[in-house]
C-alpha cells in the first residue's frame, strides 16, 4: 500500500508496509502427540484402587457408554474391583422435584464429611434423564459446596434409556466408587415411583424427602414409597412454616403406625428440618447412623445387601435377555412387519409376539 508519509512531503519518515498477524499457535507443535492413552482394564484399576478420581470418571463413563468394547473392559474393572467394593455406608435420597433435595444433598454431604470424615460419592437414578438431559444432578453447581469438596464425586444420573438400564449402570458405579476409597455414597432419584423402588435396592438407608403441604400430604404419596423408606424428613421448617412441618410430622408418624413393622425391626422415624438454613441436619444424620448401628447389630445389614445382590443377578438376566432379543438383526426386522400386521387388526398382539418368540428361539439353536 502507498502511504502518503512516504512522499517527499514528509522526508526523513518511513512507514514500512505492515506483517500479517502471527499466529497464538505454535506452528511446530504437532496435534495428537498428547493424545490421551486408551486405558487398559488393568489401568483402570490401578487409578481406581489408588483413588485417583480422574480415572474413577473416566471408568464410570466406560461403564455407561452403550458400545460393546467399552462394555467388554467396564465389566471387566467392576469385576476386579469388586473384592475392594462393600465398605461404605450407601444412603438413597428420594422426593419430588423441588422437595429440595440438591439444597439439603449439599448440607447433609458437608455434615457429614465433617463430623464422620471420609469421602463421599453422589449419584443419581433418574430415568426421565434422555428426556430432559438431565434433570437431577445434571448441573453440578446446584450443590454448591459439595462440587468443590476435595472429598467428594458428584456424577450425574447415566442417561441411559430404560430405568432397569440407568438403575444397574449407578449400581456398577457404586462399585467402582468404593473400590476408589468412596466409604459414603448418597443415590439420589426424583420421587416418582419406579425409580424409588431402584434405588432401594442398592442402599441400605432410604431417606423420603417430603414437604408439608395443605394439610392432605399423605394423599400425594403412595403407600409403597412410604413403606420403603427407613427414615422421613420434612423440609422447609423455616420461617412460618414451621407449624404446617410439625403437623405434618405429626400426621406421617401416625400413618406410619398402621403399616406393618418392617423386615428389618427398625421403626421408622419422622423429623423436620431446614436444609436452607441448615437446621436440624444433625438430628437426621445421627438417626441414619443409629439405624446402621441397629441393622449391623441384629444381621439385617448383611441380609439386605445379599438381597440386593441376588435382585441385580435377576435384574441383569432379564436386561440382558431382552437386549438380545431386540437387537437381533433378524427380530428386528421381523418386528416391523409384525407391529404393521397388529396396527392392521391382520394378528392378534398375543399371536404376533408368540410367532416372533418362536423365530427367536429358533434362531438360537
Ligand atoms: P430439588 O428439585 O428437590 O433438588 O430441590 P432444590 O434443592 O432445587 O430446591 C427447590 C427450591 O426449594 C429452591 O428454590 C430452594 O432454595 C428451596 N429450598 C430448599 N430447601 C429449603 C429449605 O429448607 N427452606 C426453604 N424455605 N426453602 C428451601
């Protein structure tokens, strides 16, 4: 370009042209020289069994992941890791959404890694998960203090797809959390029913969050989630609402007096608290120790937890067994001409499903 202080006009002052802008970036450094080793079964383990929490999530997500390799070895680091799995204490958290489970999941983990010590996993079962990316857990930030804890793991729910799929994959990741030094592991689920029965399967302690309401609460919850739960707490007793807690309190302990006494000799017990303002989560975390106390005392501990096993064996052969089947190629296909030969009113559902088991079944010999 002509710059007009080069003219004569101006002697004695030179502009030079300009350079281009050099790149941020080294030319010289090659992309993919850093790249990240895939880890080996045995890796795996190694980085768990020595706590290393970057290898902890790193198998975690192998162990959520839907392709069939990253099943081959994620199968492999739970079954090495199980000898080490076992010694936590496992506590499910359950209420509907905006029971205020983050608020109080973050004050009860604080609590607790301050007065019993340890680290403390947080995951979640939440089968609506697919649907809206995430609900529970899906952002970190809502539990605040917990997210930035040295001795904490918050993961969120595995999005997985059917409930039985989502509910083994947290289970697995129960596994890998103790084997990696885990000793307290809080299961979160939104209360909706099916998922409270999961995560009651893999926790010794199922804690219902509940709220007081207009004066009907038991209406809204049905007996079964009630029935499973060890402990139920009512949150929000802050403020003027402190009357409705306790009347609420009041009410569930006497619903609770008509059910039958649990396998597990335990009465459950009802409190109120204030996980906003941290108020009376002392009182809650002193009950769950006392129940695991009284279940190590009289056997139920070790019951459950064989119960939960045997549970899972089953859960896992049907899982599987179904998977099978629909993702046989030849099923697949025949699928689609048997559900257009149902939609038509051509077969019955019962005729349709039978024909394609007996395809199956043939298939197989
Ligand atoms: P979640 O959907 O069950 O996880 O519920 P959140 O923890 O997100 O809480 C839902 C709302 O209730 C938020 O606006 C919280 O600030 C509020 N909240 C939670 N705990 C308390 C409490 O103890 N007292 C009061 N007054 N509000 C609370």
């Amino acid at each position: 370009m002509e710059h007009p202080e080069n003219s004569a006009e101006f002697e004695g002052l030179t502009v030079n042209s300009g350079v281009g802008p050099v790149s941020i970036v080294n030319p010289y450094l090659k992309r993919g020289r850093f790249a990240r080793r895939q880890l080996t079964a045995g890796d795996y383990v190694e980085g768990i069994l020595r706590g290393d929490v970057s290898v902890l999530g790193q198998a975690v997500t192998l162990v959520e992941s839907t392709n069939p390799a990253h099943q081959v070895i994620a199968q492999e680091v739970i079954e090495k890791c199980l000898p080490y799995s076992g010694k936590s204490i496992r506590v499910g958290i359950s209420g509907v959404p905006g029971a205020g489970k983050s608020t109080s999941i973050d004050e009860f983990g604080i609590h607790v890694l301050k007065e019993h010590g340890g680290r403390l996993a947080v995951l979640a079962i939440d089968p609506s998960s697919e649907r809206t990316k995430g609900s529970i857990l899906g952002d970190k930030t809502r539990m605040e203090k917990l997210s930035v804890h040295p001795d904490s793991f918050i993961r969120p729910s595995p999005s997985a797809g059917s409930l039985g799929g989502v509910a083994r994959k947290t289970r697995e990741t129960i596994i890998l959390c103790e084997a990696a030094g885990f000793d307290k592991i809080f299961v979160e689920t939104v209360g909706v029913g099916q998922s409270e029965t999961a995560c009651h399967s893999m926790v010794d302690f199922f804690l219902l969050i509940q709220l007081a309401g207009t004066g009907d609460e038991l209406q809204g919850i049905k007996r079964g989630i009630m029935e499973m739960a060890d402990g139920i707490v009512i949150n929000k007793c802050d403020g003027n609402n402190v009357d409705k807690c306790k009347l609420a309190a009041t009410q569930f302990r006497n619903a609770l007096q008509l059910f039958p006494k649990p396998e597990s000799n335990w009465e459950p017990k009802v409190l109120t608290y204030s996980g906003f303002y941290a108020i009376g989560i002392k009182e809650i975390w002193d009950m769950i120790y006392e129940y695991i106390d009284f279940v190590k005392k009289n056997g139920y501990f070790e019951f459950r937890r064989a119960e939960q096993s045997k549970y899972w064996m089953y859960e896992s052969i049907n899982e599987q067994l179904r998977n099978n089947f629909y993702q046989n190629p030849t099923i697949a296909d025949l699928l689609k001409a048997a559900e257009k030969s149902v939609l038509d009113g051509q077969r019955s559902s019962f005729v349709a499903a039978k024909q394609l088991l007996d395809s199956y079944f043939a298939l197989l010999h």
